[in-house]
C-alpha cells in the first residue's frame, strides 16, 4: 500500500482543485514561507480524522474553507479525498484502491466517504486501525510532533508504539468492550431495581388473586342461592295478590259512589297544597344557603387545622437544625486544631527549604567564577576563529576574484563582436511594437462605449428592484405581526380548551364521576347539555352557580351507585338529577328582559330539567332595572343582570368579582370566537403571502437580468482590463527596448574600461594571496592552545554542576512537601468555610421558619374572623327560616282541617272503607313484600325481576344454611381486590421478562470481561516482544545517527506494561548518559528521528509524511538522516516538506508550492535547480 495521490478544493488556500500524484519512492514539496506547503499536510491529517481546529491552526471548523481575497470570493465549502493503492490488501476491502474523502461546510456540517459512500468517521478509523495511518499513528510527523515525541508524556509515546505493536486493534476493541460492559451494567442494575420491585409486588398480588377467585366462586354460588330464594318467594306472593284483588274489586263499587262527595272537600285540599309547596320550595332554597355556608366553615376549619400541623412541623424542623448547628461547631474546632498543626509543619519546612537553597547559593557562585573563565577563553577563541574564517574568507574571495578576473579578461574580446549585433535586434523590435500599440488603444475606445451603455441598464434595475424590497418588507412585517397575533390567540385558545378538557370549576367528586364510564345512567352535568347566548353567559353562569355541576342522569335509583361510589373512594358530595322524577316549572312573564330558558338551547330530552332549573329565572340588562322588577314583583323569582349580579327572591342581592374558571360559557364562547379570528388571520397572512410571491418573482425576474447585464459587463471589463494590461505590457516592452539600447552603448564604454582596469587588478591580488596564507598558519596555532585550556575548565564545571542538582532535587523534594502540606492546609480551610456557611444556612432557616409561622398565625386569625361572618349569615338564613316554618304551621293546621271535614264526610262509608283498608292493606303487604324481594334484588345484583329469571334453576336445593354458610366464607376473606387478578397477569409476565432480561445481562458481561481479559493478555504479549525488538532498533539507529553512543526505551512499571509510562534514555557519544530533555535542538529531532525510523523498521507504514523535522540539523546530520532514510525506502513511501537542500538532492521527486495570486496556492514541478532557488530565497 502506498499513497497514490490527494485532490484538495476550497481547503485553505487552495481555491481550486488541486490534484498531486505522489508516485512510489522519495518525494519532497518545496516553495517559500507562506506559500502554502503545510497546507497539504493539514488537508491529509483533516481528511484522516483530526478534529481539533488548533491543531490545524485555526479557530474554527469555517477556518478551514477558503476564505476569499480582494479578487476572489469564499467559497461554502471545502473537501479533500485521499487515494491509496491498496493492490496488497494491507486493508481488508474488495477494492486494490482505498479513497477517503472529507467534506465540511460554513453551517458545521461534515461529511466522510470512503470509495464514494457515506460513512462515519469511526469507519475510518477502523478501516485503518494498525496500519500507522490515522491521527495517533506515526504516518504524518510534524516538528511539533518531534516535541511531542521528545518532551511529551510517556503516554504519546505508547500511543506510537502500541500502534507500530499492532496492539491498537485490541486495544480499540478492549475501550469498546469497557463501553458496552458499562453499559450493560449500568443497565443490570436498572433491571435489578426494577426486577426487585416487581419481587416484592408479585407475592402479594398471588395471594390477593388466590382470594379475589375464591371471592368470585363463593359469590357466584350465592347469587344462584339468593336469586333462586327470591324468585320462589315472589311466585308464592303473587298468588296471594290474585285472592285480594277478586275481593278488592266488590267492594270498590260500593266506594265509587261515594267518592262524588268528596270532590268539593278535594278541590279546597288541592289549592291549600299549592302554597305550601310554595313555602316548601322556599324552605329549600335557604336551607341550600345554610347548607353552602356549613361547608365553607368545615373548608376553613380544615385549612386552619393544616396552618396548625404546618407550624408544628416548623418548630420540630427549628429543633433539628439547632441540633445540628451544635454538632457543627464542635466538628468545626476540630478541624481548626488540625489546621494550625499543619500550619506549623509548613513552616518547620520552610526554613529546611532556605537552607538548602542558601547552599546552592553558594555553589551557584563558584559555578558563575568558572563560567567567567570559560566565558573568556571562549571569547578568545571565538575571536581566533573568527579571524580565521576572515582570513579564509578573504582568500577564497581573492581566489575567486583572480580566477573571474582572467576569464572576464578573455570574454571582452568577444563580446565587442555580439554589441553590434544585437544594436541591430532592438531597432526591429522597436519598430514592431509601435504597430501593436496602436492597433490596441483603437480597441479600448470600443469597449468603454458597450461599458456605459450596460451601467446604464443595471443602475435602472437597482432602482426597481429597491423599490420592491422596500414592499416587501413592509409585507413581511405585516405578515409577522398577523402571525404573532395568531400564536398569542392560538395559546390562549389551546389555555382554554386545556381548561375545558380538564373540567376547571367541576368539584373533584363530579369529575371522577363523568370519566368513571363502569356507572351506568349518568347522562352528563348540567353545564354541557346547554349552550348560551353571546351576552348571557355572565348570567346563567350566576343563575345556576352550583347547580352547573349537577349530574343528570336516567333514573332516580341509579344515584345511589353514584353516591356510594363518592363515599367510598372520599370524593365528597353531587347533586343528581333524574330524568324520570323532576319536573318542570314555569311561569307567565310579559316584562322587561328576557326569561333565562329561552336564551339557552338544549338537547329536548333535558327540557324538563332545564325548565326546572332556569323556568322561573329572569335575565335583565342592568341592576337599575333589575332593582325595579324584583321590587315591582315582591322579589317572588330570581332575576340575573347580564353582567351577573343577582337578585335572589327574598330580596337578597348578590355581586362582585368571579372566579374566571367557573365561567364556563365565557370559557366557551371564548374559544369559539378565537377559532374565528385565527381563520381570518390566517386568510389574510395567505393574501400577504401570495402578494409577496408575486413581488418575489418579479425581483426574480429582474435579478436574472441583472446577472446577465452584471455577466456582460464583467465580461467587458476583463477584456477592458486585458487590453490595458496588453497596452501596458506593449509600453513597458518599448520603453525596455529603448532603456536596453541606451544601456547597450554606455555597457559596451563600460566594458572598455573595465578591460584596462581589470588587468591591472590580477596582478595586485597575486601579492595579496601570499600574505594571506602566511596569516592563516599563525592563528591555527593559537586557536589550539585555547581549547585546551577550555578542556581543562569545563572539566571542573561539570563536578560543580553535579553538587548543584543533588541539592537542586532536596530541594524540589521539600518543595513538593511544602507543596502537599499547603493543599491540605487550603482543603482545611474551605472545609472551614463551607460548615460555617452550613450553619449560617441553618440559623437562616431556623429565621424563615419563624417567619412564616407568624404568616401562617395571621391566616389562622383571618379564617376564624372569615368563620364568625359565615356563622353570623348562617344565624340569619335560620331565623328566616324559622319565619317561613311559622306561615307553613298555619297552612298545614288549615290542610289538617280540611281534611278532618273530609273524614266527617267519609264517615257514612266507614264500614266500608274498613273493608277496602283491610283488603288493601293485606294487598300492599303482599306487594311490599315483593318490592322488597326486587329492591334486595336490584341492590344486591343490580337486576329486575324479570332479569332474574335467567337464573332461574327449578332444580337447585334452596338452602338457607347453604347462603349462610357461603356469606360466612365471603365475609372470612375480608378486603378483596378483584382487579388484583388481572394486575397479577400484568406483573407476573413483567417478572418473566424482566428475569429473562437479568440472566442475558448477567451471561453477557461474563462474556464481555472474559473477551476483555483475553484481549489484554494478547496486548501484553505483542507489545512485550515489539517493545524489545523497537528497542533494540532504537539502539542500533541511534548509533547509526549519532556515530556511535547509545539509545533506549525504558518502562517504568514492568508489571503494568500496557499502562505505565515509558521514557527515552540516550547517551550521544563523547557524553554521560542523561534524559533526553537534556539534548540540544538538534540532539532531541535526531533521536526522534531515531525512535520513528526504529518504529518503521519493525513495522513499515505504507507512506510517511515528514514535515520540516529536518529543519534543526546541520548538514553532516542531514546526510546521515537522508542515508538511513533511503535504506527504508522500499517499504514505505516517504513525502518530505522541506527548505534542505540535501534533503531535496535526495529526493526522486519534487513538488512546488507557489502564490502566483496572492492568498491562492498552487502546484507546480520543479527541476532541482528551481528547489535550489527556493532554498536561497
């Protein structure tokens, strides 16, 4: 495998594409600072993977995308494809070549391809996982990746080790096990909390179930019992009815002539009764009053006895936290002795760490005396050596001077012969471009001409196309503001609705009511059967108040389900009623306003609801006409304002402020009228809309026009701007000729003169030759005498130096102490900080606590005042009532005299009514009897007798021990839950799969910790045995590099060997061993340079891309590095960035990076001579 090639576009400061064939081999790329060079090698590590923007230089994603110059625009995005030939399979593909491409846009965006499809990154770094190709690999070595390599921690350099090892695969697959092994676990645990909750919940649930089927078994059989008891029973009582009823009718002809009697007598009865059902319903109507008062008293109670219960909690909570204010403190002067013994113990340190550096001090000083000398017999050498290389200097230019000299002394024969030739070519040329020049000056007339006319056409279509900009902003802003308008009446709507949904302003016990769909006969409540007329809400809202609320339903018995249900679940109290009992009320009304039943509609099986509720209820304007009517009619109905006051009968008047949630139908008629206004509003935005379209295809149009005008006139001006640069060029041209013949003849005078001058020079160099080498012998000499007495110095710096870093590390020692005792020390102290914010928080708490039980004192005095109001109210409604009770006394004592008259008539039939009572009265036992049998039958099964007959069973033994044997076993099982029969299924197949789903988990983190094991056991192995042989490679390189001394890797903890930190140890020869951090600049790149060609060397990377690592060395480690470099080049292709010209010397081929346009990179190839250019430059 090698690397074939890349294409870049858009990436940097390559605008257009670029494509570079990267041929087997040495390749080097080559060109000035800034010009673009690295940029190559960011596009190869970008399109690899690398994610940090930084380590492209630059800020962000965006950065990276060609951002324009003066003359060019940005582009919106930018992409790199990478191709590989992949003839040897090193990638497991069916493909012989590999291409990776990466694309990224100005949004964020990024994409990754490989061979033309859609991918991820992690498929790339999979593709390529120990092949040393990648972001951590050792393909793309920079000169900060020799630092890194160099100065990094041990853990960058195991990184290019465990890759060159092959181990990075497991590894890969050991970090993805360690994920899904968390994963799992943290999932067994989720499953283990769930399956443990299910535990508990099943054992009861079994035994619950167990007793609900023997519930239903006992019950069954009891239903058969008692059924069959019943029905036995009522056929024996319908017996006796028959017997009564051939009796009963004899005698009632006889009574049937004396009931004419009776009619006067009755009809006096009948009209007395009408006015005490008057005073009766006026009776209920306060005691409904009394009855909402007593409520809202046993309301405020409550909240009363909540605010108490409230307050003592508050004091129980003020006792916790002083409590624990006290145990707060007595931990705190803990933790502040242990602070001042630390605090002595750093500065007990302290002085030890003085002393040390005083003695360092010391040695510091004699170091300085002998730098002193060494600096001065370096001074003296640097002044021979300079004098030397001056002097060499000197003679080399005389050399070269002498031998120019005697060529030039040749040459000027000739070219006394060339002047007059060449006086001739420059006469032609200048003629030549003189024609040329006028014939382009004719052509730049044209075009200014076709210039103007085009600036003219696009000025006028700016000016159009600004004038619908401006419209269509102003459509937009209308469009926005409809649109909000929409929203905001949209969520207030969608409030509404919620509301609506929800049943705001129903009691709790009438919601559950409505949605419990197992009770049978409830129709729905009073407030959804009706609907109201816009401007009555208010009113019937307060007409019915409570009574919004009531439940119709079908049939009178079918409440007491209801009611029973209430009861039990504690869901208080509801007012039902039935369709079957209630009937309507209404009354003659010809006056102001309007009666309330004829300004709401209704479904007509309601009528006679509605008509008792609203039939003798009037709707009046306002209160001044309210007050007249009520006055003028005695307050004998109930009268409503539109705005909701309320005049009641017995002259009472209600008003004020409501409850937005108990108005129902404003609700209503809200939401309706909403819905309106949004259907409109989004009709005009649709108009807004269309008219903007419109507007948009015109500037559409006029853009288009525009493109071509502004094409045209670009057009134009390039060929405008290419004849003025071809005039300009023809001008300079002729002025170069005419400049180049006036420099022709004062050259050819020049060379005249240079010749006789020229002579004389030679021969005065001759002499200056010979002195000058004789001055060279004499300062060789001194320059050796000098560095041996540098030797000898240094000798004795190095003894010194030595002394200074064992005191250097005591002290670094007791610094790091010093270092440790000050992080316990500020650990104590912000431990000291946060109990002592603690306890503030407590006495803050402690504060509030109080605080609010004063609050909550306050409300209680304000309910019990509110509660002394509604007692006050209640005193009044029963003295009123009390007054009623007197006028119904009288009425029922007038009643009771009638009636007695009517007995003094019915006197005469005594005997017989004697009899008719007593056949009647054996008729009504009998049919009590029977109402009774279906009453326990209606109660107990919810059945009629007729429905009862379906369990008729002629042969069942009917046995009272047997029912009352079967309701002891019933009672015996106590509370059952039924429905746990059903929850136990639900729970009992949860258990299964939640245990099903435990045992995978638990055999799958078995297998994931067994694959992790065996995957580090092959990682110690094969890191183990490259580590040795890298090693070994390292050392022998090294030596190869260096010319000798010696290189090793070393691990810290030989028995974590894929964990612990790994160092590099060298020792260049003619010095001690030392760390590598030690090394010069050019020491450190070589042994890096060692270390990646040692990593090749055990395992070849199809390429390696080297970016200026060359640029410390000097030109002897130059040769050596580019000598071992070839020895690796038929397994792995090399590409080099380079300003060396060894390096370039060595390569097989070389690329050029250039700016002809500035800010815009380009390549072209270059022959040797032209890299040798770059280099000087």
């Amino acid at each position: 495998m090698y690397l074939k090639g890349i294409e870049i576009k858009g990436f940097k400061s390559f605008l257009d594409k670029t494509s570079i064939t990267f041929p087997k081999g040495m390749i080097s790329i080559v060109g000035p600072n800034g010009s673009g060079k690295s940029n190559i090698l960011d596009a190869i590590r970008w399109v690899l993977g690398e994610q940090s923007i930084k380590s492209l230089r630059g800020d962000k994603l965006e950065d990276v995308i060609f951002s324009g110059t003066q003359t060019r625009n940005a582009l919106g995005y930018c992409e790199v494809t990478l191709i590989l030939d992949n003839e040897d399979k090193k990638v497991d593909i069916d493909y012989t070549e590999l291409s990776i491409k990466r694309k990224a846009y100005r949004s964020g965006e990024s994409q990754f391809f490989i061979n033309g499809k859609k991918c991820r990154l992690k498929d790339i770094k999979e593709i390529l996982l120990d092949t040393g190709i990648g972001k951590e690999g050792y393909s793309i070595i920079s000169q900060g990746r020799v630092d890194e390599i160099i100065n990094s921690t041990g853990n960058q350099k195991r990184a290019l080790l465990e890759e060159a090892s092959g181990i990075t695969k497991y590894r890969y697959k050991k970090e993805e096990g360690e994920k899904n092994l968390a994963s799992a676990t943290e999932n067994l645990e989720r499953i283990n909390d769930i399956f443990i909750e299910i535990e508990n919940q099943i054992k009861p649930l079994k035994l619950q179930k167990e007793k609900a089927e023997k519930y239903l078994q006992y019950s069954k059989e009891l239903k058969v019992q008692e059924i069959n008891k019943i029905l036995k029973n009522e056929q024996e009582l319908k017996k006796d009815i028959e017997k009564i009823q051939i009796q009963s009718s004899q005698i009632k002809d006889e009574l049937s002539k004396n009931e004419l009697e009776l009619k006067n007598t009755n009809d006096t009865l009948s009209s007395t009764q009408d006015e005490l059902d008057y005073i009766t319903r006026k009776k209920e109507e306060l005691n409904a009053e009394i009855s909402e008062n007593k409520s809202n008293l046993a309301k405020n109670s409550s909240e009363i006895s909540i605010k108490n219960e409230n307050i003592k909690n508050m004091l129980d909570t003020n006792e916790l936290l002083k409590s624990q204010i006290d145990d707060a403190d007595e931990e705190l002067e803990n933790i502040k002795q242990k602070y001042e013994h630390l605090k002595n113990e750093f500065d007990n340190t302290t002085h030890q760490k003085s002393d040390i550096a005083n003695s360092i001090t010391a040695h510091l000083e004699d170091k300085n005396n002998i730098n002193a000398q060494i600096n001065e017999i370096s001074l003296n050498i640097r002044t021979y050596e300079q004098k030397t290389r001056d002097t060499e200097n000197e003679i080399a230019k005389i050399e070269t001077k002498i031998e120019f000299q005697k060529t030039n002394i040749d040459s000027f024969a000739q070219k006394f012969l060339e002047y007059e030739q060449e006086f001739k070519n420059h006469n032609d040329i200048i003629e030549n471009l003189n024609s040329k020049l006028q014939e382009k000056n004719q052509k730049i007339d044209e075009i200014n001409e076709t210039l103007k006319s085009i600036e003219d056409k696009i000025s006028k279509n700016e000016e159009t196309l600004q004038k619908y900009q401006k419209e269509n902003n102003l459509l937009l802003n209308k469009i926005n503001e409809n649109n909000l308008h929409i929203k905001d009446l949209t969520a207030k709507t969608n409030l509404l609705e919620n509301l609506e949904n929800d049943m705001q302003g129903f009691s709790k016990g009438v919601k559950f009511l409505l949605r419990n769909k197992d009770l049978t006969g409830i129709q729905n409540v009073v407030a959804n059967v009706i609907t109201v007329k816009k401007g009555y809400e208010k009113a019937i809202e307060q007409l019915l108040a409570g009574r919004l609320e009531n439940i119709i339903i079908d049939k009178a018995h079918q409440s007491k389900d209801a009611i029973d249900y209430l009861k039990r679940e504690n869901l208080g109290r509801a007012t039902f009623l039935p369709l079957d009992t209630i009937k309507p009320s209404q009354f003659s009304y010809n006056d102001e306003g309007v009666k309330a039943i004829d300004v709401v509609e209704y479904d007509n099986k309601f009528a006679n609801i509605i008509s008792n509720l609203l039939g003798r209820m009037i709707i009046v304007d306002d209160m001044d006409t309210g007050l007249k009517i009520s006055k003028k009619y005695s307050n004998s109905f109930k009268i409503a304002t539109k705005t909701g006051e309320i005049f009641n009968i017995g002259g009472s008047i209600t008003g004020g402020s409501s409850n937005f949630s108990k108005e129902i139908f404003t609700r209503r008629n809200t939401i309706n009228q909403n819905k309106e206004d949004i259907a409109k509003l989004n009709q005009a935005v649709q108009n807004l809309k269309t008219e903007f379209e419109n507007n948009k295809n015109s500037v559409d149009v006029l853009n288009q026009e525009n493109e071509k005008n502004k094409y045209s006139l670009s057009s134009n001006k390039d060929v405008y701007i290419s004849l003025q640069n071809e005039t300009a060029t023809l001008k300079t041209k002729l002025e170069h000729q005419q400049q180049m013949l006036e420099n022709l003849n004062e050259e050819r005078k020049t060379v005249e003169y240079t010749n006789k001058k020229a002579t004389e020079s030679y021969e005065n160099d001759i002499q200056t030759l010979e002195n000058l080498n004789q001055t060279q012998n004499e300062m060789n000499l001194k320059l050796t005498f000098q560095n041996e007495k540098l030797r000898q110095e240094n000798e004795k710096l190095d003894k010194l130096q030595n002394s200074i870093n064992e005191l250097e590390l005591k002290k670094s020692l007791i610094e790091q102490s010093l270092s440790n005792t000050k992080l316990q020390i500020d650990e104590l102290s912000e431990t000291i900080k946060s109990h002592s914010k603690k306890t503030e928080q407590s006495k803050n708490k402690i504060t509030s606590n109080l605080s609010q039980i004063e609050k909550y004192k306050e409300l209680i005095n304000s309910i019990e005042n509110a509660n002394v109001d509604i007692q006050n109210k209640i005193s009044e409604n029963i003295e009123k009532l009390g007054k009623i009770s007197s006028g119904e006394k009288e009425k029922s004592e007038n009643l009771k005299k009638l009636r007695e008259k009517k007995e003094q008539l019915l006197s005469s039939q005594n005997n017989i009514n004697a009899q008719i009572i007593k056949i009647e009265s054996e008729e009504s036992k009998v049919n009590y009897k029977i109402q009774l049998l279906s009453e326990s039958l209606e109660q107990s099964y919810s059945m009629s007798l007729q429905d009862a007959k379906a369990y008729e069973d002629k042969t069942i033994i009917i046995s009272q021990n047997t029912i009352k044997t079967l309701k002891e076993q019933i009672s015996a099982l106590g509370n059952v839950n039924i429905d746990s029969i059903e929850e136990f299924a639900k729970v009992n197949e949860r258990y299964i799969f939640y245990k099903s789903q435990k045992e995978d988990l638990e055999q799958s983190i078995s297998k994931i910790n067994s694959v992790i094991k065996s995957l580090e056991k092959s990682m110690i192995e094969d890191f183990k045995t490259n580590f040795e042989i890298i090693n070994k490679n390292f050392d022998d390189i090294f030596k190869i590099l260096f010319g000798g001394g010696s290189g090793r890797l070393i691990l810290e903890n030989e028995d974590d060997i894929l964990n612990t930190n790994i160092d590099i140890s060298v020792q260049p020869p003619g010095k001690k061993l030392r760390g590598i951090s030690m090394l010069s600049g050019g020491e450190k790149a070589l042994s890096a340079i060692a270390l990646l060609f040692a990593i090749i060397a055990r395992k070849p990377v199809p390429f390696c891309i080297l970016d200026e690592i060359d640029a410390p060395l000097d030109d002897a480690n130059i040769y050596r590095y580019i000598s071992y470099l070839l020895t690796l080049i038929d397994t792995t292709q090399f590409v080099t960035i380079t300003h060396r010209r060894g390096t370039m010397e060595a390569s097989d081929y070389i690329y050029g990076v250039t700016m002809q346009e500035k800010g815009i990179s380009d390549i072209v190839s270059l022959k040797l001579e032209d890299a040798k250019h770059y280099i000087e430059e």
